[in-house]
C-alpha cells in the first residue's frame, strides 16, 4: 500500500455504522482504514498502538460519550478529528461543541434510509477525511476546553458603530474562528453579517450558542430583518444570505436559490449582495480558514470597489483554503492572526 493514504481510526459504538464508514473510505484510493473501534476505552489503546491520521468519532457512545472522549483527546493528543454526528437539534448542539473543542469537521448522520444516504454522501465523507488529514490541529489546554465560550472582551476601544458593516465568510474550522473573533468584540460594534457552511438545525444551534456567550445580539437570519448595530445575522443553513435597501435602511433577505461558488449558503453571494447595495467604502469584510474557493472573488470585488478587506492569515487557520484563494486573486489587503481579527476590527472601527 502507498505510504501517502490518510490512515484512519473509525470510533463508533454500531458495528453497522462501523462497517459502513469503513466500506465507503476504503473505497478511496488516497484512504486506508487501519481499524475500528467501538468505544472511547478501546479506541485509547489503538491510537496509542497504530497512530492514525485521521479519526472518525461517534458522539453517541456507552462508558464515555464522544464529545467527554474527544475533550481528553484534543488536551492531551491534539489530532485531526471528523464527527459523526445526528441531523437533529441535540446532535447540532453537541456536534457545535465538538467543533469549539477542536474538531475538524462533520458528517451530518441522515436519520432514515442511513445505508442509502450515506453512500449518496460518500465523496462529501471522504474529501472531509482528506481535508482533516491536512489540517492544522492546536493543543487545546484544560481551560481552553473546559470553557466552551469565553468572554473575553477587548476594552482598550469602543466602536464606531455608524455607517459601518463587518462581512465575514468562514468554512472547516469556522466554528471556532467565529467564537474566537465575535467573543471578543464589545457591546457596541456596526452589524455583523456572516456566512458560515452549514446545514440547517446547525446555524440555529451555533447562532444560539454565540447568542448566549457574546456581548451582541446573533440571530439565525430571517428573511426581511432589519440590519441593526450591536447584531450579528448568521445565514440559516441551506440560504444564501443578502442584503436589501429598505426605506433608509438595510434589511436581510433570504435566499433559496441555486448553489453559487458550490455552497448554499455562499460567501460570494453574501460579499457580491453587500457590493451590490451598501456603500462600499464602509464595507470591511473578513475572509476566514476554509476549504475551498468560495468568497474570493466575491471579496475581490469588494476590494476593488474600495471595500476594506481582510484574510485570516495561514498560520492560524485550520485549513488555509479560502483565504489562500483570496489571496492570490490580490483581495486582501491585510492578514491578519486569528488572535488579533477582533483588535483589528475594533482599530478600523474606533
């Protein structure tokens, strides 16, 4: 076998589960399922003995749950780790935790038909895998996971919060990054509006979650809100966000339209609807870690229209795709480390 296949370690309590995962990777010529496992206690002692690449964890689990086990992992032996994870409103609640406490990515668990849907999804599940194996995985302390959301305000500067708007696109690894930028912003901040690639049931979830430990106000967008200071506007999973001029303001609009950059919703469609309508000038707009291309041209065009434009630098995405692209289209400006994104804007809207 060739020594570059992504080694894989598959943690899930259903033999079921087990032998599926393990049919549709090793149908990948670039993975190789090297075990399974089918608790946290065995999976322990063969990621000791085999030292995979990749694991794919179950949240679900008799002795000790996944996210308890995935907890431990991340402190003690950082490694890249893809959910799997129930498409319910419990399963996006715990699966946006996995993600705070340093999982890579997710896979989405139908909840009928699941040999079927799975197999429609196999390419999604490899190309995750794939992608986890390539990216970055920092050590999380005791802290860091014991705190699912810290508030840490800056409170050097207060923010100007009129006639600006804050655009952010993220992607695998956005959960974290967004927690980390949108908790450490003030109470006074200009409108936020984010696209973030997610299903639906799992925006409501995170909008809950940064709702509930930010110093803002963040909504899952609805269609037709006005777009207020102080307020974060998430776009609902399987919606493009945009934005409209209503009277002398700004409303969102909610979009079911076809994929656009390959996503729904779409960083383009965000970053071109702001272009469109807002005045430009007044635009900074915040491309961050990713998969992909979507929201480089998007952000090229803001730039060019003399929007202020940053990209999260690589040194601190977990996977340096989107802003990488942007980059090398001239869209950003600045880069910026993850740690400094929230200074940054509070510096340009102070």
């Amino acid at each position: 076998m060739s020594n570059d296949k992504v080694r894989v370690l598959i943690v899930d309590d259903s033999a079921f589960m087990r032998h599926l995962l393990k049919e549709i990777l090793n149908n990948d010529p670039m993975i190789e399922v090297i075990d399974t496992a089918s608790d946290a206690l065995i999976a322990r002692q063969k990621i000791k003995n085999l030292n995979p690449d990749v694991l794919t964890l179950n949240i679900e689990m008799p002795n000790m749950n996944g996210l308890d086990f995935l907890e431990r992992l991340m402190a003690l032996r950082p490694m890249p780790v893809v959910m799997i994870s129930s498409l319910t409103e419990h399963g996006a609640q715990e699966t946006i935790r996995a993600l705070e406490l340093g999982a890579i990515d997710y896979v989405a668990k139908p909840n009928r038909n699941l040999e079927e849907a799975m197999t429609a999804i196999s390419q999604e599940i490899c190309e995750k895998v794939k992608t986890a194996a390539a990216a970055r995985v920092r050590a999380r302390t005791q802290h860091q996971t014991s705190t699912p959301l810290n508030n840490i305000i800056q409170p050097m500067l207060r923010m100007v919060t009129n006639n600006r708007f804050i655009l952010i696109g993220s992607s695998t690894g956005g959960v974290e990054a967004l927690t980390e930028v949108i908790c450490r912003l003030p109470d006074t901040c200009p409108p936020i509006l984010v696209t973030q690639h997610m299903p639906e049931k799992f925006t409501a979830s995170f909008a809950a979650r940064l709702d509930k430990s930010s110093q803002l106000t963040v909504h899952e967008a609805s269609d037709g809100q006005i777009i207020q200071p102080n307020n974060v506007y998430l776009a609902p999973g399987g919606y493009h966000l945009g934005i409209r001029k209503s009277g002398n303001g700004y409303v969102t609009i909610i979009n079911d339209g076809c994929l656009v950059s390959g996503h729904k919703p779409s960083v383009d469609f965000l970053f071109n609807s702001a272009a469109n309508v807002l005045p430009v000038k007044q635009i900074i707009a915040v491309i961050m870690t990713g998969m992909g291309r979507d929201g480089a041209e998007g952000l090229k065009n803001l730039c060019d229209l003399g929007a202020t434009t940053l990209g999260q630098n690589e040194a601190s995405c977990v996977v340096y795709g989107m802003p990488r692209a942007a980059k090398e289209l001239g869209a950003v400006q600045k880069e910026v480390h993850l740690n400094e994104i929230s200074t940054t804007l509070m510096q340009l809207c102070s």
